[in-house]
C-alpha cells in the first residue's frame, strides 16, 4: 500500500473511533513516515484535548444582559398569553351565541311542527 | 461549596430563576470560550452566548437530563454559534465553506508546540481554518460532543461532519506538525514576503 493512501487515512484513524483496515495497519507497522505521521497526529489530538480547560471570560454584565432578555422575552410571552386569552374568550363568545341561537331556532320549528300536525289532526 | 448542577437544572425546570442564574453563572465561560472559538470575535461569541441561554431557558423543560448540562448548552451554543455566522455571511454578502479559508502566510510554529505559548498558538491554527472545519474540530476534539451531535447542530449530515473533521485534522497537523517536505513551500512563501 502507498504511503499517500494510508495518509488519508490517518486522521480518521487517529481517535481510534474508526478501526483501520488490515492493510493499513499493516502499512504503519513497518513505515517509518507514517508511524511518524500519526504520533504527530496524536500530539494534535492531545493538545486540542488540552484546550477545553482554557477558559476566556465573558465580558462584565454578560448575566444582567441574558437576565434582562429573559424579563423582557417573559413579559412578551405573558402579554401573547393575554391577548390569545382575550381572542379565545371573544370567539367562545361567538361560538355560543350562535349555539343558543341555534338552539332557539330549532325549539321554534320543532313548536311549529307539533302545532300543525294538531290543526291537521 | 459548588452548586450541585443536576439539582440546580431540576430547581430551574421547577421554575426557579434564582436556579437558572447560578446555572448561567457556573457555565458563562465555558460557553464563551466556545463561543469565541466557533465565532473567531469577542462580539460575535458575546451574542452567541446570549442566545444560547434564551434558547436554553425556553426548552428547559424539554432537557431530560440524560445528557449533562454543559454538553446540552454546548450543543445549544454550537447551532447559535452556525446561526450568527450564517447571518454574519449573509451580510457580508460571502458564503461559509471551505474555500473562504483564510491563507495564513507565516512561517509555521512547527516545534513551538512545547512550549509555555502552545495553547495561542494553537488557537491562532484553529482560527486559521475555515468556519466549517474549525466548528467540527472544535466540537468533536476540544468538546467531544459526538458525530451525530455535531451534525444535528451543524445542519449537515454525519458522513459530511466527518469528512470535515478528517480535512481540518489534516491542515491542523501540516501547519502545526509539517513533516520533511511539508513545510518547502512554507518557506517559500515566507522567503517571498
């Protein structure tokens, strides 16, 4: 196998996540190149790893600044709540009007009914 | 004695803002230390960083917990971080890939690893990379979120999340690890400034 093949391997192989292929394998075991390509390949995985206790702070007021968006999304969100609220309670109103009216006609025509079968009868 | 963050996160989904506080209060600089490195500005990594804990606090309910608190947030962080340099192209009027990486022209660090200035000079590498490579690796090598994470957050499928990481490890070891040969046209350039 070729020294370039198995060096676009490398990086894929290096976190031991992907397992290398036989070949590959057997390739670093006896190239000298590659061997040294991948121990600096695990020195680059080393010191990114290093990285994640290095710590930048923030700048001041960054908690007061989240907090503040927080209140102000909050009290959006309440007065969305309320205006729905209003909207469902006006359409509920609407809805039962004309449930009652509906109601009201039916119990007429139903009246008119029962009286013209009695004038018939 | 340190905050509990399991009991802080329960207290917070209770609606404890008091909870939420210390939770943004224990985490602010991990966040923006990632922040800063997705984003590669102060400015952009302090919005960045702002956002993710809206989007945070108004999905609280839906973190089960399963996951710890810091690698939800990174994960939060992460998409905020794609977010704002989506925008941040958009009003450049220049597209995020990888061929707007930046071309550094100096002679590389090579050996300067081992020393006390290795962690700035491997930042000034990774902020080398593009901003697609440079989430990727940051993501999976410095944060260890996993493959299906970092593409979740990123909007990109696994097989593509991997290629990019495979590419940003490969010009991350040239410029900081070159072998013999590697570095010839380094040196030329260099000789040519």
């Amino acid at each position: 196998m070729q020294c370039d093949r198995v060096a676009d391997r490398l990086p894929q192989i290096v976190d031991g996540v992907e397992r290398a292929a036989p070949e590959v394998r057997a390739h670093v075991e006896t190239c000298l190149r590659c061997q040294a390509e991948l121990v600096q390949y695990r020195k680059l995985l080393k010191a990114l790893r290093q990285l994640r206790t290095d710590f930048l702070e923030p700048a001041p007021g960054t908690v007061t600044a989240i907090l503040a968006q927080l209140e102000a999304a909050g009290e959006r969100g309440a007065m969305r709540s309320l205006l729905t609220g209003h909207r469902a309670a006006y359409l509920g109103g609407i809805a039962a009007a004309a449930t009652a009216a509906g109601a009201a006609g039916a119990i007429v025509l139903a009246s008119r009914g029962r009286r013209k079968m009695r004038l018939a009868g | 004695m340190a905050p509990d963050m399991a009991e802080l996160v329960i207290a917070a989904k209770a609606g404890d803002k008091q909870a939420f506080t210390q939770l943004v209060e224990a985490t602010k600089a991990d966040m923006y230390t990632l922040a800063y490195r997705l984003t590669g500005n102060a400015e952009d990594a302090q919005d960045v960083v702002q956002e993710a804990y809206i989007r945070a606090y108004k999905s609280l309910k839906r973190f089960r917990g399963d996951a710890k608190f810091t690698s939800w947030m990174y994960r939060i962080t992460a998409n905020c971080a794609k977010d704002q340099l989506v925008k941040g192209s958009r009003n450049r009027h220049d597209a995020i890939d990888e061929t707007t990486e930046a071309v550094d022209e100096r002679p590389g660090p090579e050996a300067r690893l081992g020393t006390a200035d290795e962690r700035r000079v491997l930042a000034e590498a990774l902020q080398s990379l593009s901003p697609d490579m440079r989430a990727v690796v940051v993501l999976r090598d410095v944060y260890d979120l996993p493959h299906d994470a970092i593409a979740a957050e990123l909007g990109i499928t696994e097989g593509a999340a991997k290629v990019r990481l495979h590419r940003a490890r490969r010009k991350l070891r040239e410029r900081l690890f070159p072998l013999r040969g590697e570095d010839d046209g380094r040196e030329e350039r260099a000789r040519a400034v």
